[in-house]
C-alpha cells in the first residue's frame, strides 16, 4: 500500500453519523435502512457519511471542531514538549467535516480554524518526525491517532531505508 492510499483509506474508515429528520427509506453505500428516526444513529464510510451531512440528513456524532476547541488543542500540543496531547475520537474527519461545513458560510471563522489546525498538525508532524528519525516503536508512541499511525509506520519506514543507504543504521 503506498503513499496515495492514506486519502482512499481514510474515505472508506468507518464513522457514526446521527439522523436529522425521519427516514422511511435510505440505500447508501451498498447498504440499505429502512424506518430511520430522528436521531437514530448509523456507522458508515467516511465518503458516504459526509454525503449525508452534506445532504443535511445527517450530522456527525462526535461533532465538528470549534474554534475555540482548536486553539484549546493547540495550546495544550504546545506546552507538551515531546509527546502527543490526545486527540478527540476521529479527530481529523472532524476536522474535514468542519472545513466543508464552514465553507463560504463564515469565511473568517474558517480561516481561524484552517490556521489553528495546520499549527496543530505541524506541530504534531515535527513531533512524530522526531520519533521516526530515532526508530520509536509506534507501540510505544502514546496519542496517535489511526491517521497519523498510518503516516507514522510510512514515514519511519523511509527513514529507517534512508538512513541505511547512508550506513547510519539506528
């Protein structure tokens, strides 16, 4: 599985969605129900679930990112020197439903959040970056989630090849 399967694997990762309105019939994603009420809740593909939000039948279980959420997030990876904060559940589809919720509707608030988020994220990728270039067990790398888990085994792997070609084994 190489590098452009993260975005495929990501779109087809499971996520929980609650109903907005009743429902008598709904096929999706090869998958039918039948009778949905208002805020029953369902688990599908990534792809499939922002379709529906989109759609407004559905909205996120976990909830989108709010600014201030995000700064809180940011704040809190910042103080941590070395390790990871930990992350809401299904942080990074969160965080894409927020952007695609906010598009054109808050221009400002979207901004904000765009610019709190790629802190965030550079900052947890110079931290994972670190452990990569010393050959961390991602076991033993506490508060990754499954996204950056996947980056994290790619990432080290590379290093790990490169280093070697170099004679720098770790």
């Amino acid at each position: 599985m190489g590098s452009e399967d993260l975005p495929l694997m990501q779109e087809l990762s499971d996520y929980g969605v609650r109903i907005t309105r009743e429902i008598a019939h709904l096929t999706v994603a090869g998958m039918t129900f039948k009778d949905l009420e208002r805020g029953s809740q369902i688990t599908l593909p990534m792809w499939a679930a922002e379709v529906l939000i989109g759609a407004g039948i559905a909205e996120p279980i976990e909830g989108r990112l709010e600014v201030q959420r995000l700064a809180q997030l940011l704040w809190r990876e910042k103080r941590s020197i070395s390790e990871l904060v930990n992350l809401p559940p299904k942080f990074y589809h969160a965080l894409r439903l927020s952007f695609s919720s906010l598009s054109g509707a808050d221009a400002e608030n979207a901004k904000a959040l765009r610019l709190y988020a790629r802190d965030l994220v550079s900052l947890r990728l110079s931290k994972l970056l670190g452990y990569a270039a010393k050959g961390v067990e991602p076991e033993l790398i506490q508060h990754m989630t499954e996204e950056e888990r996947e980056l994290y085994v790619r990432l080290r792997s590379l290093i790990k090849a490169w280093l070697q070609s170099l004679g720098l084994e770790v």
